[in-house]
C-alpha cells in the first residue's frame, strides 16, 4: 500500500535545474511528488508518495547528502504540513502552549481549511477562539463547518443579535454536528435551560466551537485544559486581544436577549 511523507528542505545554493535535479532522482526512485509548493522564506516543501518504503529511505538518504540543499524535515505528514503544501506558509503555533494556533485576518483561507480538517474528524472535540469583535471568528467557523460538509448549530451568539438556545430539535441532536457558542452571552446567561442544554452538548462526542473560552470556564466547571485546541485570530500580528470592551458590546437585560427553541444551522 502506498505511503505519504512529508519531506522539506532549505536552499543552501540556488542554482538553476536544482529542483529538476530533486525530482528526476524522486523519479528513479519510482516516488511520485503529490505536491510542491515553497513553505517558508528559501524552503521547500514535498509530499511524496512511494509503494516500498525502501524506496523513501533510499531517496531519504542520497537526498541528506547533497550540499545544495538542508534536509529539515523529513516525517509522515501532520496536518500541520499538508496545509503548508497547500498554502505556502506554516501556520503559526505557540512554542510553550502546543495546543494554541494563531492566524491573522489575511489568513482566513488558511484558518478556514485547518478548522475544516478537524471538523471531518469523529468524535469529541472542544475548540476555543479568542478574538477581537468583527474579526471573523464566527464566519470562519461556519465558512469551515460548510467545508467539512457539516450543519453547525449555534447555542448561543451575537451574529445578528444576542440570542440563546434552551433546547434542541430533531436532527439537531445528531454528533455529526457542530456546536457553536459564545463565552460571554452563555457565561452571563441566567437562563437555566440554556445552561443545562449546554452541559449536555460538553458530554456529547461531537465537536464544540467555544468563541472567547477564557470567559467562558469563568465561574463553570470547566478550564482551558478542557480545551484540544486554542485558536488565536488577530487584526495585525501584534494586536492585543482583551474582554472589557467585549463585555461592554455583550451588555445583556431580559429585554434584549432572545431564547429560540428551533434555530440554527441551516436554517439560520
């Protein structure tokens, strides 16, 4: 059965028929390329397949001792590096916390197609996104959802004004959808039938969208180490992502929160 690896490496002399050289010896060597594209600034990056294994750890070999290029890569392909292929550039991740991804705004394709490949994936997972106000966080998670050819549901959310969900209907139930809430209107919510019917989507084997997770675990059972990933979305690299204005914009009262007992997904 064919296998893909993930191989990358930088120029050290950019000489003329350099990738020629790289493929025809791929081609020797009865490897395909299944992609290529530049990964970062002088660095390639491949994903090849092979039949025989012997056939990658002969072309791992010969390739590590050429002295046009640096081998810096050379694994089964993670997520992480099928999307570089795909988009030129690695996503940013958190050297102490490996858990946390940041994008910027500019980046939105990249987020779009990294949170549809883990939509696709069975099972349980809870995603956290920090963010500033209008800086697409909930467009990307259902831009990403419809990609993942999956119905998102949103339990509560500011999309088009403050709403909550108090109950769920019909195929809503179903694990192969994705949940969507906002931290802060949930966290402030005094409604119990929301807080209960968020309580049991957290024990579900499905996926959960939390937008701003750090309100969301305040005062909850829950904490960030509940969290398989932390999404990060900026404006500009530097921007600094804080609550006090967003709490301000989530200020609620009786009259102006919504509970809805049959909306969402594609019905929104």
């Amino acid at each position: 059965m064919a296998s893909e690896w993930f191989f990358e490496y930088e120029i050290q002399v950019n000489r003329p028929g350099l990738l020629g050289d790289i493929s025809s010896l791929l081609g020797m060597l009865r490897v395909n390329i299944v992609t290529i594209n530049g990964v970062d600034e002088g660095r390639r990056g491949m994903l090849i397949k092979a039949e025989k294994k012997e056939n990658i750890e002969r072309f791992e070999h010969i390739i590590s001792t050429m002295e046009t290029i640096q081998l810096t890569k050379f694994r089964e392909p993670k997520l992480r590096d099928r999307l570089a292929v795909r988009h030129g550039r690695y996503i940013q991740r958190d050297a102490d916390d490996k858990k946390t991804f940041r994008f910027v705004r500019n980046e939105l394709g990249l987020l779009v197609d990294f949170m549809a490949e883990i939509f696709k994936q069975e099972g349980h997972k809870l995603i956290g996104i920090r963010g500033m106000p209008r800086v697409g966080k909930t467009e990307s998670v259902v831009a990403a959802s419809v990609c993942a050819n999956k119905k998102w549901i949103f339990l509560s959310s500011t999309m088009i004004k403050q709403t909550i969900r108090n109950q769920l209907a019909g195929d809503e139930f179903s694990d192969r959808n994705i949940f969507i809430l906002d931290g802060i209107v949930t966290r402030k919510s005094n409604d119990e039938k929301h807080l209960q019917l968020v309580r049991e989507m957290m024990r579900m084997p499905t996926i959960k969208v939390v937008e701003h997770p750090d309100m969301f675990i305040q005062h909850s059972e829950y904490s960030i180490d509940d969290f398989d990933y932390i999404i990060e979305l900026r404006h500009t690299p530097d921007e600094q992502i804080t609550y006090e204005m967003m709490e301000k914009n989530h200020g609620m009262s009786d009259k102006g929160m919504t509970g809805f007992g049959g909306f969402g997904g594609f019905n929104f």
